[in-house]
C-alpha cells in the first residue's frame, strides 16, 4: 500500500493527544473527590454495565479516527485487473527445421494449429499481430481483432533457410510500437516510454532451434527491457532425431539445396537443430517474462493456453481512500450512539 498525501498521516497525532488529556482529567477529578456516606448509594446511580462493556465506545472512537487519518493520506492499493486492451505479438518459428516430424506430422502443422487454437480462444480480448522468421523477420499481420484474418495468415506459412530470433523480436516491438504510444519504436530513444510495471503489451517467440543469423537476440531483448515489454519464449519439439518432411505448400522455394523435385512432399534427413535453451531462458528472465518447453502439441498448446493470465491481467493502483474515510465514521457513529444510549438518563426504580 502506498500514499499520495503520507504527510497527513501525521493527524493521527491527535490520538496520543486524547489519551494525554483523558489522563489529566481523571488526576483532576481524583482532587475533586467526594465523600458519601453509602457505597451502595453511588453503585446504584451508575448504569448497569459491566467494566469491559465501558470501554467499547472509547476503542471504537479511537479506531475510527486512526482509519479517518489513514483515509486522509489517500491510500493506494495494488489491484489484478483485467486489460482487454493487451496487444500480443506472436512470433513463429518458420525454419527448415519446422518439417522435423518428431511432432506429428510436423512441427510447423502442429505449431500453427496450436496458435490458431490460441488466437480462438482469445476472441473478444487483446489484439494479436502475427511476425514470422527465418534467415530474415517480417511482420506478417499487424496487432488487429480480426480473429479470422490472423487464421487465415497462419495457413499459409511456409518454411526457410535460418534462424532470426533478435530480429523477431526487434519487429515485434516495431508492430507494438504501431498502435501503442507508451512503446517506442527501435529507432527511437525508449526513455520516454519508461515507468513502473510493464507495458500492456508482450512478446510469445516460439522456436524450435537457436539464433543463426541477425541481431543478438540477447541485445533485442534488453530493447524490449527498455520499453518494459516482457518476452516469452517457448522452446519447441523433441530432441529425437526424425525425419523432415514438409507438403509442398509449406516451402518457400529457396531450398535449393535441401533437395528439389519432391513432388507433393519434401524429404530431409538433415539433423536438426538444438533448442538454445538457456538463451531463451535469458530472454524471459531479462524481459520479465518466462519459459516454456513444449516437446509435443499437448504442451505446446498448454503452454499458450497458460500465457495470457501473465499478460492480459495487470496490477493497477486504485485509491482506497473512500472506504477507510467510511469505515472511520461509521465507527465514530457507532462509538457515540453507544455511549448516548448506556449513559442515557434512566428512571429510578422504586
């Protein structure tokens, strides 16, 4: 909890002032004594109450002004709050290495049958852009709510030489930068964009192999740091070798070398690629984010299915200030219509 006004905590003085000026009277009225000559005369003009019942009016008195002073600081609390308006930037994996069959029937069907599933299940919430890499990076659907068009774009993917996951992440923050003021571009000084807590905005990489070519992805994900946008980052497939078979409409043409004239599919039997786990470990933990590994599409899509609560939920303060000023007169309220209604004036019984 926080405060905006923490100087007006100081009103909580005039408590101990209460208890000081309490003491001085009872001294002054032990001075002023008065002698009678029936105890039980005096006994039967006090109220009948028992001695613990006497003090509930002045604790009550007590706390609703310690909560009045409270109130008056304007205290803040840290509240979970759903934020439809979270822009999530998907960038998938398309290197040769995706037609590995370790996963059926390949790592690319199943990584884009687990996003379509994602970005469904997201309909109605944050807007979801769409970068795609290789040797290179590219936007491929901009952060929209078009839940259909991002499926439809899913569908065509294709796969090719290389793997660029710095630069994914450098275009991703490009694509965010697009349609939220609060994220600079990569071009642009991030100290603008600086603040607590992190933007409403987050990065998924999903790979199944490690950096080739490009930007560091460690120096892309220290950009996204400055710009409070978290990175997480989903290490994708087996590390059984197995064969890479691809349908002809997943390749690009530009595996020259990998073999042509497969007809309907394409065969390799080239090795493929470890993940590169710690560095993607490194990029969740830089960015704030974290990792998941994913070695079938059941866990891949848990893997997804778990992000958006990380994400699409932040905390936000909210000023509580109204409900302690509020419990604080009810418990003064409550303090004096005791302490009116036992010290009423009673008829004397005859």
């Amino acid at each position: 909890m926080s405060f905006s006004w923490p100087w007006a905590l100081l009103s909580v003085l005039i408590i101990p002032l209460i208890f000081a000026i309490r003491a001085w009277a009872r001294r002054r009225r032990r001075r002023a004594a008065v002698r009678v000559t029936s105890i039980a005369l005096v006994r039967s003009a006090l109220p009948g109450r028992t001695r613990w019942t006497r003090k509930i009016p002045p604790a009550l008195f007590i706390t609703g002004l310690a909560l009045l002073a409270v109130g008056a600081a304007r205290p803040q609390a840290s509240v979970p709050v759903p934020m439809t308006s979270a822009t999530i930037l998907l960038a998938l994996d398309t290197s040769g290495s995706m037609c590995s069959t370790d996963v059926d029937p390949n790592r690319l069907t199943a990584a884009k049958k687990a996003a379509a599933d994602f970005i469904e299940s997201q309909r109605g919430g944050p807007r979801i852009g769409l970068v795609t890499f290789a040797g290179s990076a590219g936007l491929l659907v901009p952060p929209t709510d078009d839940t259909e068009s991002l499926i439809k774009a899913l569908d065509g993917l294709t796969v090719s030489r290389g793997t660029a996951i710095g630069q994914s992440m450098l275009a991703s923050i490009d694509a965010i930068a697009e349609v939220d003021p609060s994220v600079a571009p990569t071009g642009a000084n991030p100290t603008g964009s600086g603040g607590a807590g992190y933007a409403g905005a987050a990065i998924v990489v999903l790979t199944d192999g490690a950096n080739t070519q490009g930007v560091d992805p460690q120096i892309a994900a220290q950009e996204a740091a400055l710009r409070r946008v978290r990175v997480f980052t989903i290490g994708f497939g087996t590390t059984n070798p197995a064969p890479m078979v691809c349908d002809n409409s997943q390749f690009d043409g530009g595996f020259g070398g990998w073999g042509g004239g497969f007809g309907g599919r394409g065969r390799f039997d080239r090795n493929v690629r470890m993940i590169d786990e710690p560095a993607l470990k490194q990029i969740a933990k830089t960015t704030g984010g974290s990792y998941h590994r994913a070695e079938n599409a059941d866990q891949l899509q848990s893997a997804l299915d778990a992000l958006p609560g990380s994400f699409t939920v932040i905390r936000q303060r909210v000023d509580t200030a109204a409900a302690f000023a509020a419990g604080g007169a009810l418990l003064i309220t409550a303090a004096l219509s005791l302490s009116l209604w036992w010290n009423r004036p009673r008829t004397p019984t005859r």
